[in-house]
C-alpha cells in the first residue's frame, strides 16, 4: 500500500477539486517531498510486536504531516471516485450505510481524518448526509472543518468518546479500530453512543492466527495496528450488545510476508439488540 503518484499530478488534481487554505498546504508539503526524491510511503517497516510498546507508536497519527500526507493521498482517489469509479473501501462504507435502511441517520465517524468519508457519503448516497467526524489528532479535524467548512468535526479519543449515550443513529468506525491499542474499549465506547447500529469499517482480519499487534511506519511516523483474530473480534461485538447483520468485502490488505497467513478486511454491519 504505497502512494506514488507524483507531485505534478497532485498538484494538479488538487487545484481542481480542493480549497485555496488547503493547496497551498499541500503545495508545501509536496514541494519538501521534491527535494528528498522519495515518495513516502502509507504503511511500511511492518514488524510483530513481543515487547511492551513504546509511547512513540501511540501518538503517531496526531503528528501534523501524517494528517497532511494522508489527506493529499486521498485527494486522487476522490477524485477517480467523482469520475465513476470509487475504491472498493468508499463503495463498501456507502453500501454499509444503506443497507441499514435508515432514511435520514445521523452518522457519528470515529477515526474520521480529514473528513472524506463524509464526501464519499453524499456522493455515493447521492443526497445529504448528517454526519459528524470525530478524531484524536487536532491537525485531522483541523483539515477536515478546511475542507468542509459546513461539517462538525469533533476532537476525541475512540476509548472515552465525548458523547452520550445513544447519541447517534450510526456510529461509523471509520478504519481506525485497527489504529487503537484499546479496541476493546473502542467496540464498547462505539456500541454505548449508537441507538441503531455499529459499522466497523475495513477492519483487517485473519483466521487462524490470533490477534496480533504490529508496529509499523505510517506516512513518515512510527504507529500500532492490530490485526485481528476474526472469531476473536466477532465475540467482543457479540459481548458488547451488537449482533451482526452483514459482513462486506473491502479494502486488498495482505500481510502474509509479515503475519504468515493471509489477512484480509471487511466492513461489519451490526446492529444494536
């Protein structure tokens, strides 16, 4: 999974489809990437974690370049979204949303980064969207209030949300389950704010093997994932009041040269009992 398109098509795409703020953002982060020569990339330098880990890993994804690198890296992909042809994680999250048959729900995205999935939203869902992006890193909601200036964006730990309880009609876990060493308070925190359902979205999963934490490079920064055991996380879904209703395809994710066995995500529909 690494981003390499080059600077000239980013700049580019990015004076077509984003804000004055937010190119010049991205002007000066690709111009610093033209004088090293090197692409960085999404997620590289994957190791199985033995030992405790380091508080290096747990703060990664506030770092300001991450959210800069990752919302540029998104920025082609909305793009070929807008032009008829979604990746298969935005068609999955918009298929996930519809098939709770809701008319008008008010979603809640946990991990939101910048904000995209709430364009993937309305465009695939072709109509309004309520929708609220919640994310620990002050420099992702930052980009995201930019980007769409008419959107709430919130900030907030997937462990302890700030919200109460039944405060939204779909929480979205929006591929960030896989980010928090604290998943298990994470499934229970998103299940505690939701009325009507949990969609865990590309969550990466294995079948054999049990749940595993890795230590890895994402966008230039050291950070945790876990892959997870699927029967493992099914049970903590099923522990904490969410039965599951439907389970779709999403995202390529394989990590059998690290993990010894195919690994794979899906986007798991749950509703509340």
């Amino acid at each position: 999974m690494v981003f390499t398109s080059t600077s000239w098509k980013l700049k580019a795409i990015a004076r077509r489809v984003l804000p004055p703020s937010l190119r010049r953002v991205l002007k000066h982060r690709l111009g610093k990437n033209r004088n090293t020569g090197q692409d960085i990339p999404v997620s590289s330098n994957f190791e199985v974690i033995k030992d405790e880990v380091s508080s290096e890993f747990l703060h990664g994804w506030q770092d300001r370049s991450v959210a800069e690198r990752q919302h540029a890296a998104f920025v082609p992909l909305l793009q070929q979204m807008h032009e008829g042809n979604p990746r298969e994680d935005f068609a999955a999250v918009a298929k996930a949303v519809q098939m709770t048959a809701l008319k008008n729900p008010l979603i809640v995205e946990v991990g939101c980064g910048s904000g995209w999935n709430f364009e993937v939203l309305t465009h695939l869902l072709k109509r309004p969207v309520r929708y609220i992006g919640l994310d620990y890193s002050f420099a992702m909601t930052g980009l995201g209030k930019r980007c769409y200036p008419n959107t709430q964006f919130v900030v907030g730990d997937a462990t302890a949300l700030p919200l109460r309880e039944e405060a939204c009609d779909i929480l979205l876990s929006g591929t960030v389950l896989m980010h928090v060493l604290g998943y298990r308070e994470a499934i229970r925190e998103s299940r505690r704010v939701t009325r009507k359902w949990c969609i865990f979205h590309t969550v990466p999963v294995l079948q054999k093997r049990s749940t595993t934490l890795l230590r890895k490079s994402a966008y230039g920064q050291p950070v945790i994932e876990v892959i997870f055991n699927e029967e493992e996380l099914l049970d903590l879904i099923e522990q904490n009041g969410l039965i599951l209703r439907h389970v779709l395809s999403s995202l390529p994710y394989n990590l059998e040269e690290v993990l010894q066995e195919v690994s794979k995500t899906y986007t798991y529909i749950c509703e509340v009992v």
